[in-house]
C-alpha cells in the first residue's frame, strides 16, 4: 500500500511541496469530520450546548487557512471565501495557495457529493501572473461516499488517493489519463441556451448522438467523474446572469486546468484560449470554461464560438 507522502517523494516531488500538500490533506480529512458530524450548510444557529456553530463552508475555510499558516509555507493564500488574500509570515517557503474550500455546499443538504479545490503558486504575486507561468500543482478532495484526493504535481502527472478506516490517503490510481474523444457530457449553465442559440445547437447535437449524461452540479463530482472514466467534457459558458461565466480563475478553473492538461486533456475559455494562459487580473475573477477530452473540448468551442 502507498501513502500519498511516500509516493510523491519516489515521484520526486521537493520536500516543501510535498510538505504543503501534507498539511492540505490533512485539512481534507478535518473538513471531512465535519461533513460527517452533520454540520450541515444550512446551520448557522446554536448547538445544543449554546455554542455558536458555523456554516460548513465558513468552518471549512477556516479549517483550510489554519492548516496552511502551521505548514509556514504559505506565504499568501486566497480563498473563495475572503475578499482579499491573507498574508502569513513563512519561514519555510514563498508558495501561494489559492482555494475553494467547499464547493458545491449549496448540495450539502441533499447529500450529494461536494469538494475543495487547490492551486498552489510559486509565486507570491498573483495579479498580472498566468496559471501556466507560475501555478506548480493542484488538488482536490471529494466528499462523497468515499473521500477521494487527487493531486497533480506540473509534469509529474495526476494521482489518486482513497482515505482509509485509519486517516491516511493510499494511492489508487497512478498516472490518470483524459481520452481525446467522449461519449459523457456534463452541460452546466443550461439557462444560456434561453439566448445562446450556439449552445442550445452543441447541447442538443449531444443528445442526437446519443451520449450519456453526468451532470450533479457539483463542479468537483462532475470533473472527477470525467477523471474517473478518462472521458467526458464539462461545460460552464457565460450569459446575462454570468456575463464571464461564474466559476472562478483562482479558486476553480485554473486548478483544474492544471489537473485536466496534466492528463492529457483541455481546459479553453469561451474564445478558445487555454485557461492556464489567462492573465490573472483580479483575485475573484470568473471565466467561461470548456474542459475535458481535448478533441471535444475544442469542436464545441469551434461550434460556440
Ligand atoms: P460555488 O463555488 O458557489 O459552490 O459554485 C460553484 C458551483 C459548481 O460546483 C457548479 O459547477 C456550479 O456552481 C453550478 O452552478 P449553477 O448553480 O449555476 O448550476
Ligand atoms: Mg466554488
């Protein structure tokens, strides 16, 4: 059996690197605790010893950015959560760590499968930088029915962990790769179709072909379902509500950008760049986002566009 910390150092993966990722796991299983505990979402009241309880995405960023200060790693961190990045003096490392710490938790209280989202930067200067020049590695935990951590290291590959009965993360799969065609898509935003005529065209052209559909509105579930079967596209395209899309660069789509490359998929904005060669130009910035099987990712860019 591999634990995730051995198995990175045998990839080579630098001590502080892995070190940070450490302390990311452990925020996972923490976060995980909590979900079990039944702290749902919703709760924002007193608990029967008249203690203050927080909303789980609240508690989680919390859990996420204590975890991070220990680690004396990070010297930024950015959260979905938080207007502005917090800087934390470190003495071990000039990494910054950019997250969504739970989302999707508008689902928690239906029991669908939610996640956390990383992007780990080795640079302390997120405005103006690109997820291709400075982002190093990303992560993400699943909390479903088994909690799932999936981790690429830039140009080491993506690899899965499982979290056993004991806490500890074993590896599952190694070296998770993307095919370039699909029969799985994973449409969000299908309101744009009321006014993008191109998008209701791509969407209906994938039921005419009789492909399955995968789609739980959790942006986690649905991408590591795409990881999962190595196939599928998942799609966020903008309208009036979103007029740049609603999930973010930071927090969502240049992490899984990182992951989705890394296996040999694509990750394009509505125009068809790479998320990864977006300019960062400001901390909660939204994008447009097509991502998965590459050949699929850019025909229906091709169609939209
Ligand atoms: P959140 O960060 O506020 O949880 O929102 C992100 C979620 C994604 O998980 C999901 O893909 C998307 O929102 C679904 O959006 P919609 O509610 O428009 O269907
Ligand atoms: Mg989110």
């Amino acid at each position: 059996m591999q634990f995730f910390n051995h198995f990175l150092r045998e990839k080579g993966v630098k001590n502080d690197l892995r070190s940070l990722l450490y302390h990311i796991a452990r925020s996972i299983k923490y976060i995980n605790f909590s979900l079990r505990a039944g702290n749902t979402a919703k709760l924002d009241s007193s608990n029967a010893s008249g203690e203050e309880q927080m909303k789980l995405d609240v508690l989680s960023d919390k859990i996420i950015s204590n975890e991070l200060e220990k680690s004396e790693l990070a010297a930024v961190i950015a959260s979905e959560e938080q207007e502005t990045p917090l800087k934390f003096s470190a003495p071990r490392g000039q990494y910054a760590v950019t997250y969504d710490p739970l989302d999707g938790s508008s689902l928690v209280d239906a029991n669908l499968a939610i996640g956390s989202i990383f992007g780990i930067w080795d640079t302390t200067d997120l405005i103006g930088t690109t997820g291709r020049k400075n982002l190093i590695a990303a992560c993400y935990g699943v909390y479903g029915p088994r909690v799932i951590f999936v981790i690429a290291v830039k140009g080491k590959g993506v690899h899965e962990f499982e979290l056993n009965d004991v806490g500890e993360f074993c590896l599952t799969h190694e070296n998770r790769t993307v095919a370039l065609e699909s029969k799985y898509f994973a449409p969000g935003n299908l309101r744009c179709t009321r006014s993008d005529d191109k998008y209701l065209a791509l969407v209906q052209d994938w039921i005419r072909q009789g492909r399955t559909l995968r789609y739980s509105g959790g942006m986690v579930p649905d991408l590591h379902h795409i990881l999962s079967k190595g196939q599928g596209i998942f799609s966020y395209p903008r309208d009036e509500k979103y007029p740049d899309g609603k999930l973010r660069l930071l927090f969502e789509c240049d992490p899984f950008s990182l992951i989705f490359e890394e296996a040999g998929g694509a990750s394009l904005n509505q125009e068809g760049t790479p998320i990864l060669d977006m300019k960062v130009e400001e901390i909660h910035q939204r994008v447009p986002i097509f991502v998965g099987s590459k050949t699929e990712v850019e025909r229906a860019i091709e169609k939209i566009k």
